[in-house]
C-alpha cells in the first residue's frame, strides 16, 4: 500500500445540477451530419456543451466534427480547460490515416481545442482495442477516448458511464514514460520562443546549429519545426544522420539522397534522377546545385535541410572512416557551402548535436573547415521552473496527479531542469500512486521516495554522459573533476580547456556564480561521484596522497640506509645496534626485545622518519657533508613528518605542496651522489 497521496473525495463526481450552462447545442448552431451523428450529439448535449459543428473531406475521406465545452468538474478533473474535439469516423474499419486529420483539425484550431483529449465516435466494434494498439505504438499519441456509434444509440449515455470511460483513457496510461522525440503538440512544453527564432532564420536565409545535451529534446524541437512548416507554407526536409542508412553513404550519396527525399515529398519530378553517373563523385556538387535551385524555381521558395543527430557525419565522431578520418566532411560540406553562396534563395540548413564541434574547428585533416563560423549556435536550455510546473501540472492533471508547489521546485533543483529526467521520475511517482484519483502527490512522499527515484534513473543519468565519455573527453573529465574533486580542483585544469567549458555552460549543466561553478543536475553529481568509486579512479586528493607517500617513503628508504652506512662507518658492527637503540625512547622489556632483533630488521621496521632524524642530527659530523645546511635538514624533515596526509586521511593546500615539492626536491639533491 503506497502512502502518501490523498484522493480528492470532497464532491460527488460530475454536479451537474449547477452547471446548466455546460449542457445543451449552442443557440443557432446547425449540427451536421445524418440522423445518427445528430442522435450521437443530442446524447453528449445533456452533458457537454456542443459549440461547433462542420463537416468536411481530407485526403478524399469524409469527416465530421463538433466541440465539447466541458463542465466546471471535468476541468478540474481531467485537465480540460479547452474545447473537446468530437471526431465522427463513419466507417465499419477505423484507418490510422484518421489520425492525421486530427492533428490538422487541432492545428487549424489550437486557440480554441484541447491538444490532449480526443472524443472519438466510430462504427468500427473493435475501435477500442485498436486505440488501445495505437498507445501502444506510441507513447506520446494523444488522449482518444473511443465509443462506437452502437453503444451511444442504443444505451445512451449517463453521467456514470461518461466518468469510467474517462478514468479508463486518462488515468491507465502513464503520459510521463515517453522515451521517443515527441512528433505532436499533445505534451510538447517550453521550446516555442525557439522555434519561433529557428523559423526566422530560416525566411532570413541564415543557418542555424541546436546543441544540448542528449535527451533535452531537440529531435523534437525539429518536429516541432516541421510542423510550423506545414501551417506557415515552408519546406523541410528532415535527415536523421544516426540512421545507419544515411552515415553509410559517401558525401555523393549523401547529396543524392537529399535531393531525392525532397522531391518525393513535395511529389515533384526531376530528370534523369535514377541515373547515378549524375550523382558520382566527379558530377554531385553540379547535380546538387542544378536540383536544389529548380526546386527553388518549382515551388518559388527555399527548402531547409535539417541534419539531426550531425556528430554520425562529423570527423573525430563519426563510426565511419570515410567521414571520421576520410576527405568526406570537407567534400560535402563544401558543396553545400558552394551551392548556398551561388544560390541563397534555394536553401538553408540546421544542424542540431550535442557539440558545436563541426562549426567551431577551423581545420579537418588540414583543410579549411568548410562551415567554420558559418552557423549561429543555439543552446538547448534545461527547463526553469515556469517550464517544469507548466509541463508536470498539465500532464499530472491528465492523469489525476496534483502536485504540491513545492514539488515543482525540488525537481526543478534535483533535476537541472533536464526535462526528460523529470519525466521519468513523474512516471515512478505515479507508479507508485494506487489510491483513488485525482489525488494530491506531497512533497513529504517525494522526499522519502527520492533516493530510491535516483537509483531507478541511474541509467537513464549514464545515458545522457555516455554521449560525453566517448565523444568529448575533455568535457566529461571537467565534469567529473567538479563533481569529485570541486572547484579549486577545476580551475587548475581550466586554462587550456575553456572552449569545453563553455560547451559545459551552453548545455546548462554547469553553472558560473561569483566565478565558481556548480554542476546543476544533482543526480549527475551523484553519479559521477558514485562511478568515480566503482572504477575505482583517484580523486585529486587521493592523487595528492599517492603522491607525498611514494616521495616520502623513497626518502624513508634512503636516509635509512645513509644512517646505517655512516653509523657502521664510525662505530662499528658490535658497537652501531646499541648508538641506534639510544634515541628509541622505551622501557627496558621494550629495548631488550629490540637488542635482540638482526641489524636490518631493526632498522626497516622500528625506526621511523623522526628516529632517523635525531641519530642524524645527534651524529650530525658524520652527515654534515651530505645535508650541509643543518637547519635546513631538520625544518624540511619536519615539514615532511608533520604532512602524513595520507596516513590522516587530510588534504592538502596549494602552498604546503609547494613546500613539500621543495622540500622533497632538496633532499634529492642532497642524495643523488650516494651509492644508497
């Protein structure tokens, strides 16, 4: 029993008594359709609102439609503070084309209808488990509540009946699990001031680069594009240069397959276009410039290429060698920079990645990079907290989830903002909801379910660094440096990795306040923290440990073994045991045992670094001409003794390992002579 959640129980579902005003066919409305649709209707009237009603055709299928106005209840109970679309599908089979003229209805009316929720009305009997299938499918499909004509005309419809089917569509799916880029508005969130820019760009002919991190959203920035490219009239093409289909190809191919894809889109004919002599490597700048500019003279307007997922045809990146290591990158590219300047208005392009790398290197294989500094960069910014309650509320709502306040903000800050990482934590809080709905979620819940949360989403969190770890290097080790080491750590490796730091700052992931930084994802921390252990790496501290304890026990070793050479010297094998025993502070048990032990194993077990120092400095005419400098010896052996870091488990500042460096340095100095 999961605790935590209190169901709303405090009104009777569905009060319609007041809310007369939600009932009925509006005054002077013509309702279209037959005999049934108008029966359909009359039946939904006693309970929504009916504002709009048109009948028309697309893609030779007719269709009609109404609007719902939902009650005050179904508002606050479902999320449904737009207009409902009501879709009639007259036909005995439901044909997924149905679907597209939805998304254009909701298009055409997106000021007035719910992006989410559909009402649909078919005569097919297994329309329920086909929608089921399509949810299936696809996790960000919208919200089709299906009924069948039969069951509405001979049942009719009741309050009750209305309520399940509702709790059925809204409350049973998890609209928070969605792994693929989001090809609908349905529970798109946040990206629509960029959007606007990118389509700006495109009718100012400029170019465009969308870089962030990995999951932040920007397959679905670019659907989101094309879509406004439908509605405004523009032209795109969309090319997914991860598919192994398109990074196969050489640089020639590659032009080909452009060209072709934009001609089958926009169903136009060129010639000769199965000839591949017109696309070989000597004819493919040629070819491409000919079909993109009549293109341009066809449809009287320019066509933006957009290059997704760009690192699969970049050198240093890509699994191909002709695009890693080969002339490839530079051949394409300079064609398509070629063909742009002659031809401006034909095209422009967008590539979108995780790093800025293909626009910010001036030389592959020590040719000019083709598109250096010819794209304006645009970041993909983690969501703020505007964002994330806009994004969790509604869709919570959709589900029966009331968020306390304070939940929007702690995800905020646990999170980053990273939108695809809240999501998914939603999903286990909503998995882990099994009381009646709309419940409220509270932050007191969240808080004690958090770290079983970050555990669950550890591979998702290696997910988004993987693309970092194998790409860009450089980057994931400043990371880590911040996570584990901290920033005095991070500054000292800073002066010739500054441009991957400003990736880091772009992506949004790190933070510059009052010139320190922060990672701003705590589950990022704390799984670079956590990973640093498992792979069992040293911190910068532990780096400092190995460091004074290997130089220090080298000295140990030498002094050692100079103390016995010169003490022998001077006293004798009989006599030397007994000059070393008197600096040994101990009772006389103590010293007996110690007489008793082999020359050697006395000296490399029982005497430590202090002992060797006072036999040393009480014997100091037999070592002055090594060490020369008495009270440097002592002060520097001192400082030595006194710095056992790494038998006290303490750090270590700047300036006392400045000191140690010099006082280390001294002593070998002092000894590289010695036959020791």
């Amino acid at each position: 029993m999961k605790t935590g959640y209190k169901s709303y129980k405090t009104k009777k579902f569905y009060n319609y008594s007041k809310n007369n005003r939600f009932k009925g066919i509006k005054k002077g409305l013509n309702i279209c359709g037959g005999e049934d649709e108008k029966k359909v209707i009359n039946e939904m009237a006693k309970y929504f609102r009916i504002t709009f009603s048109k009948a028309g055709v697309f893609k030779t299928t007719s269709y009609i439609l109404d609007f719902l106005q939902p009650s005050e209840e179904l508002r606050d109970y479902y999320n449904l503070y737009n207009e409902v679309l009501l879709l009639f599908s007259p036909y005995s089979n439901f044909e997924s084309r149905s679907l597209d003229f939805i998304d254009k209805t909701l298009e055409e009316y997106d000021n007035r209808l719910d992006k989410v929720c559909v009402f649909l009305i078919s005569k097919d009997a297994a329309i329920e488990s086909k929608i089921n299938g399509i949810n299936i499918a696809n996790k960000d499909a919208r919200i089709i509540v299906p009924f069948t004509y039969q069951e509405i005309l001979l049942k009719g419809l009741s309050k009750d009946y209305i309520s399940a089917k509702l709790r059925k569509y809204f409350y049973n799916r998890d609209l928070f699990a969605l792994e693929s880029p989001l090809k609908t508005e349905a529970y798109f969130y946040g990206r629509n001031t960029l959007i606007q820019k990118l389509y700006d760009k495109y009718l100012m002919g400029e170019q465009s680069g969308l870089f962030g991190l990995r999951k932040t959203g920007k397959t679905s920035v670019l659907y989101a594009l094309e879509r406004q490219m439908v509605v405004r009239k523009g032209y795109s093409i969309y090319i997914d240069c991860q598919n192994p289909g398109i990074y196969m190809l050489k640089w020639n191919e590659l032009l080909h397959y452009i060209v072709s894809e934009i001609y089958t889109k926009y169903h136009l004919q060129s010639e000769n276009f199965e000839d591949k002599e017109k696309y070989s490597e000597k004819n493919a700048a040629a070819s491409f410039e000919k079909d993109i500019v009549h293109f341009n003279k066809l449809i009287g307007s320019r066509v933006l290429l957009m290059f997704d997922e760009v690192e699969h045809i970049c050198f240093q990146t890509s699994d191909r060698d002709h695009w890693k290591t080969g002339s490839d990158y530079c051949m394409f590219w300079q064609t398509i920079r070629s063909v742009f300047q002659k031809a401006p208005d034909s095209f422009t392009f967008l590539v979108a990645g995780v790093n800025p790398l293909c626009i910010e290197t001036a030389y592959v294989n020590n040719i000019e990079n083709p598109i250096f500094s010819m794209i304006s960069i645009e970041y993909l910014s983690l969501f703020d907290l505007s964002n994330v309650r806009d994004m969790i509320g509604d869709i919570g709502k959709y589900m029966g989830l009331i968020f306390d306040e304070e939940i929007y903000t702690k995800l905020t800050e646990d999170y980053g903002g990273h939108p695809f990482l809240i999501r998914h934590v939603c999903s286990l809080i909503n998995a882990n909801i099994d009381v009646n709905r709309p419940c409220q979620v509270s932050k007191f819940e969240y808080d004690s379910q958090k770290e079983e949360y970050d555990g669950k989403i550890t591979h998702y969190v290696e997910m988004i660094l993987g693309v970092l770890k194998t790409w860009y290097p450089n980057e994931y080790e400043l990371l880590e440096t911040l996570a584990v080491d901290g920033n005095e750590e991070l500054k000292k490796r800073l002066e010739f990795k500054k441009k991957e730091m400003q990736h880091l700052l772009g992506y949004g992931i790190v933070k510059e306040v009052n010139e320190n930084f922060y990672i701003t994802i705590n589950a990022v921390s704390l799984f670079l923290e956590e990973n640093h252990k498992t792979e069992g790496k040293m911190t910068s501290k532990e780096e400092a440990w190995v460091k004074v304890s290997s130089r220090r026990n080298v000295l140990e070793d030498k002094l050692r073994k100079l103390m016995l050479l010169q003490m022998t010297m001077q006293y004798g094998n009989k006599k030397v045991k007994g000059k070393l025993l008197e600096v040994i502070e101990s009772g006389r048990k103590e010293r007996e045992k110690l007489q008793d032990l082999e020359i050697n194993n006395l000296v490399e077990n029982h005497f430590y670094l202090l002992n060797v120092k006072q036999v040393i400095t009480k014997n100091w005419s037999l070592f002055d001409k090594v060490f020369i400098d008495k009270v440097k010896f002592e002060s520097f052996l001192d400082l030595i003794n006194r710095h056992r870091i790494d038998a006290h488990a303490k750090t270590i500042s700047d300036s006392d390992m400045l000191m140690l460096t010099l006082a280390f340095n001294w002593f070998d100095d002092c000894l590289k002579d010695l036959p020791i």
